[in-house]
C-alpha cells in the first residue's frame, strides 16, 4: 500500500551502503552515506569565514563609535566658533559611511551563516536515512557509485536487480509489505461494475499454487486512453490466501467422505512480491 523510493537529497560518491535487499528499516535507520570529506571541508572553510566577517562587524562598530566622538567633539568646538560647518559636514559623512560599512558586514555575516547552516545540512543529508518503516525491496547503489541529487544514480549498465520498480530511478526502495494493494487497469465497459467494498478473487502469473482473497478499496474517476483502449486504475487489498478453486475438493465427489486435511498457504506476504 505503501512505497517510498529513497535518494539523496546531495550529490556524492557513494562510501558505505548500510542495507540489502529483504532488511527490515524503521524511520531513521542509515541506509546509505556519501562522502563527507568534501562536505566537511566546506563546513571548515565557511566557518572560517564566518569568523573573518564577524572581525569585520567588530572593526565596524569600531569606526561608528569613532565618527560619532568625532562628530560629538567637533560639535562642541563648532558651539565656540572654533570649527567650521564644513568639518561638521565632513564628519557627518564620515559617520554615515562608518553606519554603511557596518551594515554591509553585519549583512555578510548573516549571509556566512545562512551558507554555514546550509553546509552543515549537506553534511547531515550525507547520510540518507529512511523516511519509514518496512522492507528493502530493491537496492541499486554500491559503495564508489556516484549519485545525483537529481536523477538519484548515475547512468549505470549494471545496474542492480530489482532497481526502479514501477518505473523508479532510486538508489533504495522500501516498501510497507503488511498491506498488499493490487493495482488493476479495468476497461470503460466494466469498470461501472466494480464498486468499493466488493469482494475479489486475484490470481498471480507467477503463482499456480494459490488465489488470493482481495477487497476493492480504490476505485479511479478519470480514465487514461492507451491506444484507443479508455483504463481505470482500481486498487484491491489482498486479505489473504486460498486454494485455487480448480484444485479444491468438489462436494458430492465419490470420496466426499473421507475428507483432507484444509491445505495451509503460506501467507500473501510469502507469496507476493512489488511489481508482480
């Protein structure tokens, strides 16, 4: 019911792959860490700048608290005729580009931190970690892969089995496999037919040995025209197994007496697998 394909929100080569296919993860579990050794510098290097914009801030406030004795002094004197307008003027200019200058660094160190806390976030996303509960069912990264924060892999030929189910390019899938949904395409001419709440008998190509007892849960409103044929997408709970109806002991027959013990199927969950 449930399936979550799993990249990296960062670009990387990949250093430790921490799961295989069949792991059971819970929220939060590593699945895969990219090298931080670049991130990691990068935290350093802004980090040092960082400190270099906050001395800058420091020697601006320096400068303001200057031009403003300066100002505050000639003020003074000027009250004696001891100084002109102009010196009052030119240390009014002084002071107001001492304001400027400080604001501009202020605003850089702002910026530096912004980039800082944005590296550190690099850094953490360096270890992707699983957004739920459930089973790996497909793994398609190796430790010195490179992966995109875009495309998730990088173009591979061989690429691991079992990587993009449904059509997915991620490095990891998990999957919720307590809840089986089947995924049907119903034609125009029957899906007026099938109602939530009915009942299903599902069959799998792959499985001879068992049907599965199903519920509709889903079923789609707008239709999709693949060449010429209109489908709807109707989704049905698996609920559990059964015996083929062609295999299972008729009533009435000759030897309705002696009666077999109920044949026990393995689980849905045993039998089936994505993308069947």
């Amino acid at each position: 019911k449930t399936q979550v394909d799993v990249s990296s929100e960062v670009a990387g080569r990949v250093a430790v792959v921490n799961v295989e296919i069949g792991d059971e993860v819970k929220v939060g579990d590593v699945l895969f860490s990219l090298d931080g050794e670049q991130l990691k510098n990068a935290v350093e290097q802004i980090g040092a700048g960082l400190a270099a914009a906050e001395a800058l801030v420091a020697r601006a406030d320096v400068a303001v608290k200057e031009a403003e004795r300066a100002l505050a002094r000639d003020q003074k004197l000027a009250a004696s005729n001891v100084v002109a307008d102009d010196v009052l003027k030119l240390d009014e200019s002084r002071l107001a580009g001492a304001v400027a200058e400080r604001a501009q660094a202020a605003a850089n160190v702002e910026r530096t931190r912004i980039d800082l806390n944005r590296a550190k976030d690099a850094l953490r996303r360096a270890k992707v970690q699983a957004p739920q509960q459930g089973t790996v069912v497909a793994v398609g990264v190796e430790v010195g892969r490179v992966v995109s924060s875009s495309t998730g892999l990088s173009a591979s030929p061989d690429a691991a089995l079992g990587l993009g189910i449904g059509g997915s390019g991620a490095p990891v899938v998990i999957a919720d496999l307590s809840e089986l949904m089947v995924r049907l395409d119903v034609d125009e001419l029957d899906v007026s037919r099938v109602k939530v709440g009915q009942t299903a008998i599902v069959k799998a190509q792959g499985i001879k040995d068992a049907e599965f007892d199903g519920v509709v849960e889903r079923v789609g409103l707008m239709g999709r025209d693949i060449m010429g044929a209109v489908l709807f997408v109707v989704d049905v709970k698996v609920t559990g197994s059964r015996v083929p109806r062609d295999r299972a002991p008729q009533k009435g027959a000759a030897d309705a007496a002696v009666e077999s013990p109920a044949t026990v199927l393995p689980s849905p969950q045993e039998l089936l697998r994505p993308g069947m």
